[in-house]
C-alpha cells in the first residue's frame, strides 16, 4: 500500500488543484460576460431616460407633429419592456431617426440648444452602446475559448458552464456599430 497509495493520492490531488483552478478561471470569465450584458442593459435604460426629454423639447417647437412624437413615446415603452437584443431596440431607432428628422424641417428647433445637447447625448450614448457591445463580445470570446480549451473543455460541462452567446446586431445596426452615429445640426 505504501508507495502506490501515495502515486495515486499525488494524481487525485493534482486533478483536484486543476480542477478548482479551472473552475475559478471559469467563474470569473463568466462574470465579465454577465457584466457586459449589464453595461449594455446600463446604456439603453440611459438611452430611454433620454427620449422623454428630447419629446418634450421637440413638443415645444413641432407640437403638431404629434403622430411622431406619439409613435417615438410608444417605440420607447415597448422597448423598455422588451429584451435588448429584440426587433424593439430596432423599433425604437427607427423613431428616433423620424423625430431627429423634424429638426431638419424646423430651423428654430434645430438651432435649440436644448435640442442640440439631447443630439450630443443620444450620440454619446450611442457610441458607448457600441463599446459595451463590443466589449461584451470579447468578454464572450475569452469565455467560450477558456471553456473550449483543454484540460477545461473535460471539465467545464460538467460543473455547469454552457456555451456563451455573442451580442447579435439587429438589421438597424448592422454596418453601423464602428461608425460615429449619425446628428445632424
């Protein structure tokens, strides 16, 4: 029993070590993906806080418009109820560019500096929906290639890591997540 009790234990408490090490490895990797659904989650909640303002302001220079702004006020509720990677963030943009449009079609709205400051914000948060989108997708990218790789790829089914999911782009954004988002003054 002696020096084949002690080969034997040696091996177990390696893979044990292994194991936990992978795991752990495994958790934190999972984290950063749950984080970047967070981040983007975080921007298109500032995304919809922003619509009622930039309404209201729109309301005092183009109140007529109201099918607009009504159909603007209803893609943003639905959206807000939605999940984020639903046809109802495409809804929303869609609205959002036909409200933006108006200041084109009035000269005293879009030299509003109320309106200008919502088109600076809409844009920003734009650009940092693109980023959380994209760092989401690495975070995904390190997760799934640790799962994947051997020795973890023996072990990561078994104590309950599946597969990630990319960040899917909807048709509206497709071709425009690296690009500066559209304001026009």
């Amino acid at each position: 029993m002696g020096l084949w009790f002690w080969i034997v234990l040696g091996v177990v408490g390696v893979l044990v070590v292994l194991v936990i090490g992978i795991y752990n490895n495994l958790v934190g990797l999972r984290q950063n993906v749950r984080q970047g659904v967070a981040d983007i989650d975080a921007q298109l909640r500032q995304r919809h806080d922003l619509i009622p303002n930039l309404v209201e302001t729109v309301k005092g220079y183009a109140g007529h418009e109201s099918s607009t702004l009504e159909a603007v006020i209803q893609a943003r509720n639905t959206a807000a109820k939605g999940n984020p990677s639903s046809e109802t963030e495409q809804g929303l943009k869609i609205a959002l560019d036909n409200l933006l449009a108006l200041g084109e079609a009035y000269p005293d709205l879009k030299a509003s500096a109320n309106f200008q400051e919502l088109q600076r914000e809409l844009a920003d948060i734009e650009d940092k929906l693109a980023a959380a989108r994209r760092a989401l997708n690495a975070a995904v990218a390190r997760f799934n290639t640790a799962r994947e790789s051997f020795p973890a790829v023996v072990f990561a089914g078994a104590l309950g890591f599946s597969e990630a999911d990319f960040h899917r782009l909807d048709d509206s954004e497709k071709g425009t997540v690296d690009q500066t988002p559209a304001v026009a003054f």
